[in-house]
C-alpha cells in the first residue's frame, strides 16, 4: 500500500508567521506533528511519503503514485483542505481524514471516504484492521482516551526537516481547566496524559541524531499540569541528557499562569533548554475570566506574575480575547495597556468565536446567537457569533487595538520593557548560523528599506549596550514585528481601514 500524507496550506495568519520565516529561508514554522506520528502507526511494509503544502507543491505525480491519501487539519486550513480533498476525488484517490478540523466538523466533508477521529491511537488500529478484511467503515470515532506511553516516535524521516524553523514533539495531552471558548477537553479530555521521561528524551536523541540544532515546540496544551513528575522525572532527566550530549536546542511550549507561583520549576525548565512560554491570559477584567470559566486567572496579580516568569528567563507571549459578552468599548483600550506595561511583545490577540464542541458554542446555538463555523482565524477582526457589544464597534474598536499594538513605537517599546525585565539564561551560548542570517536579513530589511529604522536601531544599539547577551532574542522579536504589521496590514486592507500606521 503507498499511502500519501498531505497536509494543507495555512492562510496568511499571525501564527503561520510567514512573513517573518524568509528572514532564515524557512518555508514553515513547524511540523505536520500528528501525521508523522500516524507514519509510525502504519504497517512496515507500506511506504509512505508526505506532502506538505506550506512547504511544497502537490504535484500530480505524487497523486498519481498514492493508493490512498491521509489528511489532518486544523480549522484555520479548512479552505486548503478542501481543495485537496476535491483534488484528490477528482484524482479518483481514497480519502482517510483525521485530525481537529475533521473530529469536530466531518459532516461539513462529504467526499471524503473515511474519519479516523479522535486520537488515532484508538481509532487507527480498528480502520486498519478492517481495511484488511476488505470492509473498512467511514466513521471511526471513540469516547476513551488512549495512554500515550505507548505512543511511538514520529516517523522524522519522510520529513524535509531543512524546511521548518522548528521541530515539534508532545509530552502530554488534554487540560484540567473548562473555559468555555476552548475546544481542547472535547478534543483530548480533561485527564492529562503524559509520555514517560524515556519517550521524551528517545524523540529528541532522534531529532538530535538527524543533525536538528534549533528550537523545539513541546506542543502540550498545558505543559505544566503534572508539577511533581516535571520536577522529579522529566527535567532533570532532560538535564541530564543535555550535559551529557552538549545539546543546544532551545525549547519552547504552553502552559498556565500558575508557572509564576513555583520557582523550584521554572530555574529547572531554563537550565532544560526552554526560553519561552505561551500563556492564556485572555483579558485582564476578572469578572470576565471568571464568565469564561478561567477563575484560575483570577485573584491574581497578573503583570507581577508575567514579570516572575520573565525575571526566571521565560519570555512571555500572551493570548487575548475581545469580544466577551460582558466587554464594553473600554476593553479596548485596557487591553492595550495590560499589553504595554506586561513587556508581551508577540501579543496574540483575537476577537472571540465559538467553535464547535465547546460550552460557548453550545450556548451561542441555544441562544440563537450563532452565525457560521467558525474560521479557525480568530485575528482576522470576525467572529462567527452575535456579540452583546456592537458588530461594527467591535471590529473596529478591535482593528484599532490592532493597530497599536504592532505600530512599530509600540511594538518596539515592549521590546525594551521585555529585555528589562527578562533575565537571559547563562547556560545560552552558542550562537547559531541561522541567528547570523536573520540579523544580516533584518539590518537590510528592516533596518534600511523598512519604514521602522528608527525604532530597530534604538532598539539594537540600546540591546548591545544593556543587554548583549539578549541580541538575538531582540532581533527576533523585530522579525516577528514585521510578520505581524504584513498581516495587520492586509486584515485592514481586507477591512477597508487606513493600515498606514501600522
């Protein structure tokens, strides 16, 4: 059997951050994780190859040599993925999806032949099995949970690691918490799940083997869950591996505001390679975070907590959300100074929207407030649901914000509140090629043809000054600057707004 993966283009996004990828000659930022792992789930004798279409073109060719095409997506690719899919139909090639996009919407897809949802390490085996019998089904789908601890390495070696500016790999699955705009507990539940210390360090010593020296995502929805197995297993051992290896990569992941209330884990997560966490803080009004369902945000100082976990060596990015049904115009503007008093310079903000399989979608079809499905876009100032604050207020009082934020001033000025506050690992000293290339790119981009000289080099020579060790982090910051502006500037273009300030 010669199976296809493909997996389909994301639109022009702020997490596609493809603006800021032709800095370093990347074609994508990460990986098709779940389908490299679905590789490794196949029987041996099947060959497999795997078509990425953020990073290459799907050719006939390769359509003409697949028995069978697998495809996983998430929301945000739905366009992408039904072009292929109706390629592939055309193509008279066997469809089998699987993934967020398809768990949660597969009637929306009628040509395809066969789901495989859920997580596939229960649903896989049974497709397989009744493949082989000649009588496979189209739906397969589970209410249960698989343990991951029996979760194979991703299969790395039909992948043109070359092409991605990081690797990915997962360490646990599913989230304890219940916020109501979040589709993560129907996906993989609320019990959090973990790979042992061995699986972890066994995919990152093959990512090592094939030569990969630059950052990894651990794409765990909520890295932090398991406090005591981090401290006591997981890190140390990775430590340890690290010493023992003269590794060098860089990791990065999610995680809850809570990381701020335990030292003990973050000095051990910065001497393990990680510099950066992304974190839900979605809006700063805790009678909002409590509506939501995110009390845990709550009673909290949270510009105290950010700068804890920035002091530690961790930057900070942030997720917001406007649209809430207890906002008023003046979130707006709150938003926007949280944003600039917090040093969160890859500030992702969006307006609300409610995906399927969640309680606020529930609600919002209830309510018969409900519009459409949502894009899986929620930067591009829509929504897919009725709002209590005007539509048109809401739009623009977002576009404003947006506007702002990613002005270069401001932008640049979250930069320096950042490098303040943030304490850079000592262990960090190896400078690679790609840094190299992305600051000689961002001089000449950025620095001579962009309309942001001024700030970049402010910002530049104030960083060689106070914080050299920082240099390479601040040019980051100002290429994903850039990626950001490109995309506010076409949403606003999209949206008939003035994008000249941006």
């Amino acid at each position: 059997m010669k199976i296809l993966f493909i997996y389909p283009e994301f639109p022009d996004t702020f997490w596609s951050f493809k603006h800021a990828l032709k800095f370093v000659r990347k074609k994508a930022a990460f990986p098709p994780l779940g389908l490299l792992t679905i590789a490794s789930m196949l029987p041996e004798n099947w060959e497999r190859k795997l078509i990425d279409l953020n990073v290459s073109p799907l050719e006939t060719e390769k359509l003409a040599w697949a028995d069978m095409v697998f495809i996983s997506a998430m929301a945000v690719q739905q366009e992408s993925s039904r072009k292929v899919i109706a390629r592939c139909k055309n193509a008279g090639i066997t469809v089998v999806a699987g993934g967020p996009l398809f768990t949660t919407s597969y009637n929306e897809f009628p040509d395809v032949d066969h789901f495989v949802l859920n997580e596939a390490e229960l649903t896989l085996p049974r497709f397989l099995e009744d493949l082989e019998n000649g009588f496979p089904q189209r739906l397969y789908t589970t209410d249960e949970f698989p343990d991951i601890t029996l979760t194979p390495v991703p299969q790395w070696e039909i992948l043109e690691t070359r092409k991605y500016a990081s690797m990915a790999i997962q360490f646990s699955r599913g989230c304890p918490y219940q916020c109501d705009f979040c589709n993560i507990t129907t996906l993989l539940g609320h019990k959090v799940r973990t790979k042992t210390s061995n699986q972890i360090i066994a995919e990152l010593e093959g990512l090592r083997k094939m030569g990969w020296k630059e950052t990894i995502f651990f794409v765990d929805d909520n890295f932090i869950v398991h406090k005591s197995y981090l401290k006591k297993e997981l890190l140390p051992a990775l430590i340890a591996w690290r010493q023992s290896n003269s590794v060098t990569n860089q990791y990065f992941t999610e995680c809850s505001i809570n990381l701020a209330d335990d030292p003990i884990l973050m000095e051990l997560m910065v001497q393990a390679g990680f510099i950066q966490v992304f974190i839900g803080i979605e809006t700063p009004d805790d009678a909002t975070l409590h509506a939501c369902g995110k009390p845990h945000n709550t009673s909290r100082n949270l510009l105290d907590n950010i700068r804890r976990i920035q002091h530690a060596g961790l930057e900070v990015r942030g997720g917001f959300i406007v649209g809430f049904d207890s906002d008023t115009p003046a979130i707006f503007q709150k938003q926007i100074e949280f944003i600039q008093n917090s040093g969160i310079v890859t500030a992702m903000v969006g307006i609300l929207q409610a995906l399927p399989g969640t309680k606020l979608y529930e609600r919002m079809k209830s309510e018969d407030r409900l519009l459409t499905i949502s894009s899986g876009d929620n930067a591009d100032g829509n929504t897919n649901i009725i709002t209590k604050m005007d539509s048109e207020i809401l739009h623009n009082g977002y576009m404003d914000m947006m506007r702002h934020l990613y002005a270069p001033k401001y932008y640049y000025q979250r930069i320096r509140t950042l490098l303040q506050e943030y304490r850079a690992p000592e262990f960090n000293t190896r400078i690679r090629m790609s840094q190299f290339l992305a600051l000689s790119r961002s001089m000449v981009l950025l620095g001579v043809i962009g309309r942001e000289r001024f700030q970049y080099w402010k910002m530049l020579i104030w960083t060689l000054f106070n914080r050299r060790k920082s240099l390479f982090m601040a040019v980051t910051l100002s290429i994903y600057g850039y990626h950001f502006r490109e995309v506010c500037r076409l949403h606003l273009k999209q949206s008939n707004l003035q994008p000249d300030a941006v």
